[in-house]
C-alpha cells in the first residue's frame, strides 16, 4: 500500500473515531435522546454495518470474536455514554484516550516490561496532568463523568488488548459487535422508565454506530498493517485535538488553559513512553 493512501486512510480513521465524541455529545447537547437508548442504537447499527462489510468481504461461517470482549465492548460504549451527558468533547476524549494508553502501558508493566528514564518522565507527567485536569476547580470536569470516561478508557484498553493477534480484526470487531446487542438490550430494558427518543438524536446514535464505528473501524485494520505498532499507537493520540476543535468549531464549546495544559502533559507524556518503548525494541 502507497503512503500517501495510508496517511489518507490514517486520517479518516482519526476523524472518525474523534467523531464518535462529537456526535455523542452533540446527541445529549442538542437532542432528548438518553445514554442507554444511544448506546443501543450505536451497538446495533454499529453491528449491522460492520456485517454488511464482512459480508462485502467475503467473510462467511460463524461470527469472529468472543463474549468476554464483547463485554468489554459494551462496558467501553456504555460508560462512553454516560459520560458524555456531562463532559465536553475535548474533555472525554482527552480522558478516553489517556485511560486506554495508560491501561495498555499497565499491562506492560504488570507482565514485566521495563520503562527507560524517559519513559517514568513521559508517565509522570502523563499522571501529572490527569490530576491536573482533575483538581477541583471552576473548569474541572464533572467528577462522576470523568470517572465513566476513564472507566470507558480502561475497557477500550481491555478490549484491544484482548483482539492482539487475532487472525482478522474487523471480522472479530463485528462478531464482537453482534454479541455486544443483548448487552446494550438489557441496559435500555432495565432503565426504560427514563428512556427517551427523538428523530435526531436516533440519527446521530446510528451516525455514530455505522459511521464513525462501522466504517471508522473498518478504515483503521485497512491502515494498519502499513503503520509500524509505535506509530499506530502515536497517532490515535490526535484523536483528543481533533475532537476539542471540532468541539469549539461545531458545538461551541470553550477551550480552558487547564485543558490546553492538561493535553500537553498527559497526550505529551504517553507519547514519551510510546516512542521510547520503539526505540528500545528496535
């Protein structure tokens, strides 16, 4: 594959997974629709487009995947959810990605990976920033949101631990995807005392679901195997600056110093680690 369709296929992939905090948010800013609702609509469409791609593909026989990372599926769009009913899109993304890189370097760790001095430092100020973002204050972040978020993050974290090595990645996403329904069911079910859909906010859980889902994943295995493991994980780090401009562009919403300070040390920190990490395997 040429380089210039990876960097292309590369920066869709961006867009799209920045604009799944973008519609969420929008969903809860601007419409009635509530977190369950969304997230079941999202996990359904998201299925229905990633089987039609398969399907597209060629792919036939049983679905891919497993119930434990569909479980970690739905723990990661729930929580996504929830939380976006009160953070900013800059905010939950920053939060989303941060917690997915930081579990995935725990697990390193915790399997007996080293970290180079470099690498404590980028973790320090990794951390440092997180509690930054977090200290109370007139700009902080909702505490409860927050903590969805980073849960979100851990179970992102999880789950792309858990599809490393498998044979073909969308296949597993989509089987992953489909048993991820009765999940996503069983949430609207039991809080359908609050539940509440209107036409718009049905449109961008769907947008969200088969677009910046479905398809955003879709564009992402179709790159990867020309990105090197450093610059994949690199990458997805754009993800959080993506989402605040089209945050401040498209929803309006405001760009603090704590956020601009908490971004550079927490998105600046991880990347410390990823590279340093590709530097001493290779």
């Amino acid at each position: 594959m040429s380089r210039p369709r990876i960097f292309v296929l590369t920066l869709l992939a961006m867009l799209a997974f920045a604009g799944n905090s973008l519609l969420c948010r929008a969903a809860f800013h601007a419409t009635r629709i509530d977190a369950a609702s969304f997230t079941t609509i999202r996990v359904v469409s998201g299925a229905l487009a990633l089987w039609l791609i398969v399907r597209a593909q060629g792919g036939k026989g049983e679905p891919a995947g497993s119930w434990s990372s569909a479980a970690a599926l739905f723990a990661y769009a729930a929580a996504f959810s929830f939380a976006y009913l009160s953070l900013s899109a800059a905010t939950g993304a920053l939060l989303l990605f941060g917690a997915v890189q930081a579990t995935m370097i725990g697990v390193g760790l915790w399997r007996g990976e080293r970290l180079r001095p470099w690498q404590l430092l980028g973790l320090a100020c990794a951390l440092g920033g997180l509690v930054g973002l977090l200290l109370p204050g007139l700009s902080a972040p909702p505490l409860h949101g927050a903590a969805l978020m980073l849960l979100a993050g851990v179970a992102w974290g999880v789950y792309s631990l858990r599809g490393k090595g498998a044979g073909d990645p969308l296949r597993a996403t989509a089987g992953n995807f489909l048993r991820a329904v009765p999940f996503a069911a069983a949430l609207s079910l039991a809080m359908l005392g609050s539940a509440a859909i209107d036409p718009a906010g049905a449109g961008l859980a769907v947008a969200s679901g088969a677009l910046t889902s479905g398809i955003g994943y879709a564009i992402w295995y179709t790159a990867l195997p020309g990105l090197k493991a450093a610059s994949a994980a690199t990458v997805q780090l754009t993800v959080p600056l993506i989402a605040a401009l089209g945050g401040i562009v498209l929803l309006g919403e405001p760009l603090t110093l704590r956020l601009v300070l908490a971004s550079i040390a927490i998105l600046g920190g991880i990347a410390l680690v990823i590279v340093e990490r590709r530097s001493a395997s290779g």
